[in-house]
C-alpha cells in the first residue's frame, strides 16, 4: 500500500531543518517558536492583545472585504459549500477576519483604540516555490479606531522591532501612499489614459486588469510590463491636501524614530481595501520571494463589511519565509535539552523515571533515554543531544539514592545522592549555563 503524502502547497514542520541538497527545505519548530516566542514579546510591551478568529469565514466576507477584482478572490481562494449550503472559504488573509469579528462583537463600543495581534494558517491556491506556499503562515497586527499618522508609524516600528530583534539584516522598507478614493479616482484616470497606448504590449492579467484594476497593473511581475510602467504617473503626484499632510507626517515620524525608508510610488499591494500608507520590507537574502512583511492603512474596511466608518492601519509578516531566511542565516540554533539522563536495568529505568520528572517540576529541561540500551550507545546519544551534561543511573545508583553526573563539556564525572541533587537545582543550572557560555 503506498503511504499517503501531504498535499503539494503544504509541509509539515519538524523537529529539525530538512534539507535537499543543500537547499533549505523546511525550518524547524525552533525557528517558528523562535519568532512567535519574540513578536509575542513585542506585541505585549506594545500594549496589543491577541485575537484569534476562525479558520474558514463566509465567502462573502472575502468578497466585500479585500474585492472580487483581485486575484486572491478571482483566482486563489480555497472555497466550498457546506452541507448547510452555504459558500465558505477558507481564510486567505487575517484582516477580513478580525474586522469581521471587530464589528461583530462591537469591540468599537469599548471606546478607545484596538491594538490586535494574531497568528496562524491562511491558505491561497498559488504555485508552491521556495517561501510560497498554499497553506502559509502569517502573524500580524491591527490598530482600529485611529486615523493619527502615529498608529502607521507604531505599526511599522513593530514589524521592524520584531525583524531586528530576529537579527535580521539587508532590510529595505518600501513605502508609499495610495491616497484616499477620490485621490484614486483621479489616479486611476491619469493610469488608464497612460496605459491604453500599450495595451497590446501588456501582459495577459494586465490587460484583463486595465478596465478591472488598474493600479495592480504596476505590481506585475513581467519584465515588458514593468518597462513601460516605468514611465506612468506617480500617484503621490495625484494626493489631495489631506492626503499629503498625512503622509508627510508618516515620513516625518518615521525619520524621528531612525527608520530609514525608501519612496516606491509603484509600491500598491495586492488587496483593494487598502488607503493612503502602504509598505512592504523586504530581504535581498529571499531571492525572488523577497518580501518579509507588507501592509498599509485601511480606512474603508471596516464600513464596507457592514461596521461603523473606522480607521485601521495594519500588517503581516509571512512565516515561511521568515523562517527560512532564520535558518539560511543560522540565526537560530536547535534547542537542546540541559540534561540527558541515561538507565540500564529494571529498578534503574523506574528510578530514572521519577528523577527526571522531579527535576523537570524544577525547570530543568530532561531528555530521558527510553531504549534500554547498553550505557555504550546510551552516551552516544547523550553527546549527540546538545545536552551540557549526562546524569547516569544504573541499578547500584537506584538501591543506594545516588547519581553519576558527567560534563559532557569537560567529561569530568562525580556521584552525588539525588537528595542533594534535587536541593540544588538552581546552584546546577548556573553551571548548565557557565558551561554553555
């Protein structure tokens, strides 16, 4: 019988790194802790609460809320009708969803401003490669209430607090803005009036967006289209007086605060919902996949999926490709465990047993050897571990309550009764450490 494999567009993630070749196939779960574990942090010294929303939402929700003119709902959404007939998709961004739970439970009547945090799967029928995938991984975050250039700005700082503390590196933020609707509009006319001369010479999805969604004619990947949107108008020549004096603020604090941006006037992102701030940071160590994190501000969404008129600015980091780019950079390194314990003998392994339960209750971090191998292969497996020592009983240690201890740093080896072993834990983890250091 052959065994079943996983979906194409989905891994699973393991233990340890893969590898084919020497190419990076999937980052270990110490990596994604890793980053979870550090935007976790971030989030809750910035005073945001994490919030988590379903898996699969009314299609409609993705409809209304990031437009049917886009390719994520025209061409990507995994949709289906349940046995209750009803169209369901499964999420392929977190906004929606949170703004659909904003408006459903009326957190707006808390008063104040929002600050949400989330993470999980989302899931888009692309073409798997390197860092995309069909099942991926987002955390991100939202401010809802705030039209204050200062909410863009305080987003953006986190993102970057959160790629700098991962220690990241070769970083270019790309910013811009895409102005209010009636700034659109006029933009929108200038683009088309531009483009329609070269519409024979327009790749297959831009002509088709030309009459649809122009302004996504300037994200295109191909090389014929990117030439002649090169020369287009700039949308920042089309903002109206409001429009300009929040964006300048943005650039202005953003300055203040040290972070070093880059002007992109092509830079509009791929969902409709997005106004005035847009940005992406992106990593030249991704190759072709270049972009870590993306966002912009939003303030038509929450009124268009049927809430209050509310300004929101927000943005997700992709995970896969954060943490292949961790791991390519070895910025992480597999956790291991402070002891390994090994056992040979009936009275012995029980022994073992009960003491590597009695220093895990003490913050220790205990991998017990369960094969009841000779002690030989058992310390074969203790170097391997990453361990900085090896605690060793065998039946003598367990009839007289004692424990061999051996650094495997040093290889130095001493007994000592388990009694005074489990009275000095905190004494035994500063050596842990010193030995590590």
């Amino acid at each position: 019988m052959e065994p079943i494999q996983s979906l194409p567009g989905t891994e699973d993630i393991l233990p340890k790194a893969q590898h084919v070749g020497q190419d990076l196939k999937v980052a270990d779960i110490h990596t994604w802790q890793r980053v979870e574990a550090i935007a976790r942090d971030i989030f809750g010294r910035a005073a945001y609460r994490e919030i988590r929303t379903p898996t699969f939402e009314a299609t409609a929700l993705f409809e209304r809320g990031i437009g049917e003119a886009t390719d994520v709902v025209g061409k990507e959404m995994y949709s289906f009708t349940d046995k209750g007939d009803r169209s369901c998709t499964l999420r392929p961004e977190g906004t929606a969803g949170v703004v659909r739970a904003y408006i459903q439970h009326s957190l707006y009547a808390q008063g104040g401003i929002q600050r949400l945090w989330y993470t999980g799967p989302m899931f888009r029928y692309e073409r798997p490669q390197k860092g995309r995938q069909r099942q991926f991984h987002q955390v991100g975050a939202e401010v809802l209430g705030s039209t204050d250039p200062r909410a863009d700005v305080e987003v953006i700082a986190l993102a970057t607090d959160i790629l700098q503390t991962l220690g990241l590196k070769n970083l270019t933020f790309y910013l811009n803005s895409v102005g209010d609707k009636s700034d659109r509009s006029r933009y929108r006319e200038a683009l088309v009036n531009y483009l329609t001369p070269y519409a024979a010479d327009l790749d297959a999805d831009s002509r088709d967006r030309l009459s649809r969604n122009p302004l996504r004619i300037l994200d295109s990947k191909d090389q014929n289209t990117q030439a002649i949107t090169q020369a287009a108008p700039s949308i920042l020549d089309y903002l109206g007086p409001d429009s300009k004096r929040h964006f300048d603020q943005v650039l202005t604090q953003l300055s203040a605060l040290g972070i070093a941006f880059e002007l992109n006037p092509r830079l509009v992102r791929g969902l409709d919902y997005y106004t005035h701030t847009a940005f992406e940071i992106q990593s030249s160590d991704l190759g072709a996949q270049a972009t870590v994190c993306g966002g912009g501000r939003y303030d038509g969404l929450v009124e268009s999926l049927g809430g209050p008129a509310t300004p929101a600015v927000g943005w997700a980091i992709g995970l896969e490709r954060l943490t292949l780019l961790l791991e390519a950079l070895q910025k992480t390194a597999p956790a291991a465990p402070d002891i390994y314990l090994v056992s040979r003998g009936e009275q012995a392994e029980a022994n073992a047993l009960l003491l590597a339960q009695k220093l895990r209750h003490q913050g220790l971090a205990v991998e017990l050897d369960l094969t009841g191998s000779a002690f030989g292969k058992q310390f074969k497996r203790a170097d391997r571990s990453g361990a900085a020592l090896c605690l060793i009983v065998g039946d003598d240690e367990a009839t007289q309550g004692t424990v061999q201890i051996k650094w495997l740093t040093s290889g130095e080896q001493t007994s000592l009764s388990q009694a005074n072993l489990l009275s000095s834990v905190d004494d035994l983890l500063q050596q842990i450490q010193s030995a590590r250091a």
